[in-house]
C-alpha cells in the first residue's frame, strides 16, 4: 500500500525504486525533494513521523555524484524508508528538513560539517563537530588534510 501511495504522490515526476532493499528506498529528483519529503511526513496513510538519520555520501569526483539519504520511519503504521537525493559537487545544496523533523537540525549539520553539503533555509547552518576554522570537509574523496591546524601538526 506505501509503494501505491507513493507512486500516486510521484505521478508525473521522475523516480527510481531501489530495487530489494530492505527498508523500501527511493531516489527522487532534487527538485521534488521538499514536496516529497512533505507529502511523506502530512498524508495520513504515510505519516512519516520519525527521521533517524541523514547520511550524506561522495560518490566520486564526477558531477552530480554527492549524495544525501533520509532514514525515515512511521510509528502508526510500522514501516521504513530511505529517500535518497543527488545534488550538485561543485555547490552541493539541498533543502533543509529541519522544519518538518526537528532531528533533521543536528543530523543536517553533521553532513555539512563532514562533507560540504548545505542545507538551505537551515536555522544553524555551522559546523557541529569541527572547529568553526577547520579547512575543508573531511569525508570528501577530494579532501586535503591540512598539514597544521594552529602549530599542532595534523597529518599522522
């Protein structure tokens, strides 16, 4: 029945099912994020109440290759998805979530913190786990490791 819904919410637009995954996941356009990501947490036979995770992911240095994924869950209904979104390496930036699921907030800051994707309309967009100076983001596959960061030598 969550396949049907989805579907119906996605008419007309362009998606994938990723197929035997286990929880059920999707890929949708960047450009139909928001109202996906809305859609999933108001209609009433979704009603996504719980985001657990946002993982963001660098594919490579192709374009189009960073990637951010949703692990979403429904109480009511007893069910899980994994929405997953592709964004742009040179200027990555998707929509904040933080709006709908407060746990998007820090979830969201930890993924611009380590890997350079910015949330947009984010409340608090800094970083979260690494000093406010810190040069670049240390999970991308094109990350330089600073050789000093205030005199104290960083590189093993």
């Amino acid at each position: 029945m969550m396949k049907e819904v989805i579907e119906e919410l996605l008419s007309g637009r362009e998606y994938s099912w990723i197929p035997e995954n286990s929880p059920a996941a999707i890929i949708v356009e960047l450009k139909d994020l928001r109202f996906f990501m809305e859609s999933l947490y108001s209609h009433k036979a979704l009603f996504f109440d719980v985001l657990s995770c946002v993982t963001g992911i660098d594919n490579g240095p192709e374009e189009g290759t960073m990637e951010v994924v949703y692990n979403l869950c429904s109480i009511p209904h007893e069910r899980s998805l994994m929405v997953h979104v592709f964004c742009d390496r040179e200027k990555p930036v998707v929509p904040t979530m933080s709006d709908i699921w407060r746990t998007a907030d820090w979830l969201e800051r930890e993924t611009y913190d380590l890997l350079g994707i910015q949330f947009e309309h984010h409340p608090d967009q800094r970083r979260i786990l690494l000093p406010a100076d810190w040069e670049g983001f240390p999970l991308r596959k094109d990350y330089k490791e600073q050789e000093y960061y205030h005199g104290i030598r960083v590189a093993y």
